[in-house]
C-alpha cells in the first residue's frame, strides 16, 4: 500500500469520524451513519490493499504463482 493510499484512508477516516460525532453532537442520525458508512468503507480499503500487498510479497518469495496473486485479487474486486 502506497503512502497516497494510506494517506487518503486516514483522511476517510477522520472525516468520517468527525461527520459521526457531529450527527451525535446535534442529534442528526444521518450525519451519525454516513460517518460511520465513511469509517467502515476506509477500513475495508485498508484491508483490500493489506490483502493485495501480502499477495504480493508470497509472490515474491515463491509461496504462490503470478497467475494465482492475480485470481485472488480480481476475486477480491481489487
């Protein structure tokens, strides 16, 4: 995972961290949950590029084909 893409998770994070307790603070459910929506989708790219970069390194060290990282990542929807 490049920093680009780390940096734009945590950015996703914040956000949607800051819209959730905004939705709490002034009683608006839908800032709540599209803050939390927010949190969750960085959280699940987070764990795809995790995923993509693990698929890579056994690539790397010989623990599965090129064709095999490539199926498990377009399994994934990476």
């Amino acid at each position: 995972m490049g920093f680009d893409e780390k940096l734009h998770n945590m950015s996703q994070r914040v956000v949607g961290k800051a819209e959730e307790v905004a939705g709490r603070v002034t009683h608006n459910q839908r800032w709540e949950q599209e803050g939390r929506a927010r949190v969750s989708a960085a959280d699940e790219q987070e764990a795809r590029e995790k995923a993509k970069d693990l698929a890579k390194a056994q690539e790397a060290t010989g623990h599965i084909s090129r064709d095999e990282r490539l199926r498990l990542e377009r399994h994934d929807g990476v």
